[in-house]
C-alpha cells in the first residue's frame, strides 16, 4: 500500500480503543439495527446487513480481501471520467489501518457528505433521545400568546393544531392568563343569549399571537458561499421555525399564522400580529414535545435534507451554550469534532448542509467521524449506520435513480450504506461497505472539478463503481 505524508499520524488518529473484533459489532447490536431498520422499512428499503449475514458472505481472508480492493482501486480511480481532482480512501476498522488511498489529504468541497459531519456533531451533543419541543406561553401585553420555537425541524401542520387545541382549553379553563378581554366561543349558530348550564361552552378569550423564533440569535438567514438561486428552491432561510418542509421565505410568519388559524377552528378568536417575545415569568399555557434528534438525523441523512441538517448545524451551538448564530455554530461543530478526535486540517466548516461552495472536507475526517459511530465508546453515535442510505434500495441511492443499477456496482446493492453529496462540480460518497472478508470497510470518495464532458449520472456510476469494490465486486 503507498502511504502518503502524514499517513502514520492519521491512521494513529483513527485508531479505535477496543480489541479488532469489537469494532464491527454496533452493526448488529439493537439500538443501531433496530433503529435503521424501522426508517429503512418506513421507506420501502431492507433493513442494513447484520454481522451474521456478512459472515455468511464470507468469501477471503482480511488479508486477501484488502490486498485486492487497493488492487482493483488503483484501476477504477484512474478512470477520466473522474477527473484530477478525485480522493478515495478505505479505511479497515478490524486492522486499524488504511486499506487504499488516493489524494488522502486533498481538501475538497464535499457537498452533502457535510451532513455526516453534521450528524454526528448533534449526535454527541443532545443524543439521539432529545426532543425539540414548541411552546405556547402568555405574551407582554394583554390578550397576547406566544408560540415559542424550539427549533424543531419537522414540526407539522398537524403538531400545531393539536397544540392550538392544547392552547385553547388552557385559555378556556384560566382566560386570566393573557389578562385578555373575554369574548363568546366563535359559532355558526351563536347566541345573545349565554346558556347557563354546566355544558355550555365557556368565554373565550380574544387573543394576539406571536411568533418567537429567538433561539437562533441572528437575522443572518443565509449562509456565506450560497448562490442566491438556492433559497427558497433548495433551502430555506434558515430560522427556528419550520411547518411541512415548506420552502417559504419567512416560516416564522408561516408557522405564526397558521397556528392562529388553528386557535380559530378551535373557536377562539385570534389573529396573527407579528414577532414577540415572551417575558421569563410568563406562563406556559401548552406544550408539543416535538420530534427527537434521531428522527431529525434519519431524515438528513437518507434523503439529503438541507432544512433539517441546517437547524440541527445551529442547535449543535444551542447544546454547547454558544450562541446559535452562524459563527456560533461552526465553533460548536468543530470543537464537537475535535473532541471526538476527528482531524479537522484542511476542513472548513461554513454551513450544516454541504451546500455551501466556501466549505471543504477530507476524507480523513469522514473516515473518523464514521468510524466513531462503530466504537461502542460512543453510544450516541450507534444509530448513524442504520440511518444512511442503503446502495440500490433506499433515499439517495435507490436503484431508480440509477444507483448501483449496473455491473459491477449493481452486486454492490444492499451492501453498501452511504451518504451521497452534489453540489457545482463536486460528488461525493462516503459511508460504509460490507467487505468481502465479513467486515465492515470505512470509505470516502469525492470528486472535485468534474469534467463536464461528462454527465453527472456517468460521474455518479463511475464513483458507484469505485466504491463497489469495496465489497468484493472485483
């Protein structure tokens, strides 16, 4: 194998604190498995294969399987439709030690590979359990509430009803809590007349709604190195708010109105009017606990979700206790990677999606962030694999969209879990591979400056077809 300068300190790097043997097994254990499996099936996929279905592919010695990847590699990675600027590396867990590499240290945009950086940054951070939950508090000035977001990046429409209903029975049993006037229940067939009965419906108060999307600090919508183009076509600015994945130009207004609308069909009179804040004394009238990271992650990772990667980039800085601006974001990250003890030389973290055209990566510091999240020392990280896409089944590498659809990499369906990455000249693929031998292999591969006389399909092919020797289609 060639080693490059700087070889022996990155293989030292990712170096995994356990015996070889221990290394592949969170594949199979049940909170990686289980948890894949459940989003793969979701989607119509197969669940990711366990160590015993490897095992039972089991065909060479590690030896020989590594001898021939880098073999077969030092052919596939010549090929011109990957241009000059291509890296790959594979990375052997068992052996603790570089399978292959070609341009290992180059710095590279790696589009949305970024969001395996991302992924893991939360990850470590609030662990896969948290919940980002939305809320409904009393306002500043009389007849006021406010919607509270927690950045929660899949909040729905159907969230904010139920916490509109939530709201609503909160006002009805204590109206004193927005010191508003109270108003008759809205109805098609309202009365003058106010039933005394125990059964009638209550006064209910006329309320102002506002929306507070504080948690994000700045007004900095958009990242440095986006085209103006992207937003709203390819991502939304971004804030603490979001409603459906809706690619709209302000989801606080979006997320504000609607919910006023939802107060409205549960019969209290209410308009939307604008931003506000809380005070920290007021009360909370209704909570929606929101959805968890992993679910967050699951959906970023499997189908390249921008919005979702960008609001988990900023709460990755809300969980360190920095503010959740842009800077503020790109600290915690890096300072999340590093004490994960992934090199960041040549890495230049600017958004949580990859879309940016100033962000670079190495593939050594995909190789250690992916790596990490096979260590049993990190049990936040378990799930990753699980969440990735599967090679010719599922998210960005369904066989639709001509994944692994044709020899060699078609014997590679379903045997390899990774994320894809598109953006100008670049694509990228980063994940892991079953090998040959039984094992688990690491692998990154990205291009750079692709040569546009060919198409990016034939550039996707031809990195399916590096990557897919990485599992014995020799």
């Amino acid at each position: 194998m060639r080693r490059t300068p700087g070889t022996v300190l990155l293989a030292a790097a990712l170096v995994l604190p356990m015996a070889p043997a221990a290394v592949a097994a969170p594949a199979a254990t049940a909170p990686a498995t289980t948890a894949g499996s459940q989003v793969l099936a979701r989607d119509g996929g197969s669940p990711p294969p366990t160590l015993t279905a490897l095992a039972a592919r089991t065909r060479v010695s590690t030896a020989a399987a590594n001898a021939r990847i880098a073999q077969v590699l030092a052919t596939r990675t010549s090929s011109r439709i990957l241009g000059a600027r291509f890296t790959m590396t594979v990375w052997d867990p068992a052996t603790a030690s570089w399978v292959y590499q070609r341009r290992a240290g180059a710095s590279l945009r790696g589009a949305s590979t970024t969001k395996i950086l991302t992924a893991v940054g939360v990850l470590a951070t609030l662990g896969p359990e948290h919940r980002f939950p939305t809320t409904v508090r009393a306002g500043a000035a009389p007849g006021e509430v406010v919607l509270v977001a927690g950045g929660d990046p899949l909040l729905t429409s159907a969230d904010l009803r139920r916490l509109a209903a939530d709201t609503a029975r909160a006002l009805r049993a204590a109206p004193a809590a927005t010191s508003g006037e109270a108003v008759p229940a809205a109805s098609p067939a309202a009365s003058p007349t106010v039933d005394p009965s125990p059964s009638a419906t209550p006064p209910q108060p006329a309320v102002v709604v506002r929306a507070d999307d504080a948690l994000f600090g700045d007004r900095q919508w958009r990242s440095r190195g986006w085209p103006r183009h992207y937003v709203p076509a390819q991502v939304r600015m971004v804030g603490a708010f979001a409603r459906d994945d809706r690619k709209v130009r302000d989801a606080t207004a979006d997320a504000g109105a609607f919910f006023a609308s939802a107060l409205r069909a549960e019969g209290v009179e209410a308009r939307y009017g604008g931003e506000g804040v809380a005070p920290a004394e007021a009360p909370t009238l209704a909570t929606f606990a929101g959805h968890s990271v992993a679910q967050a992650v699951s959906r970023t990772l499997l189908v390249s979700d921008n919005d979702t990667a960008e609001m988990l980039f900023r709460q990755v800085a809300v969980a360190r206790g920095l503010p959740a601006t842009w800077a503020g974001a790109r600290q915690a990250l890096a300072a999340t990677l590093t004490e994960l003890g992934v090199p960041l030389a040549g890495v230049r973290i600017v958004d949580g999606s990859g879309l940016s055209l100033d962000g670079r990566l190495t593939a050594p510091a995909l190789t250690a962030a992916l790596a990490r999240a096979l260590d049993p020392a990190h049990p936040r990280l378990a799930g990753l694999r699980g969440w990735l896409p599967v090679a010719g089944r599922t998210g960005t590498l369904r066989s639709g969209d001509k994944r692994f659809h044709a020899r060699p990499a078609r014997c590679a369906a379903g045997l390899i879990q990774a994320k894809t990455g598109t953006v100008a000249d670049a694509i990228g693929l980063a994940g892991y591979a079953a090998g040959a031998d039984g094992s688990t292999k690491v692998f990154v591969g990205i291009v750079n400056s692709r040569p546009t006389r060919y198409t990016r399909a034939q550039t996707r092919i031809a990195v399916d077809r590096a990557a897919s020797s990485v599992t014995g289609c020799w």
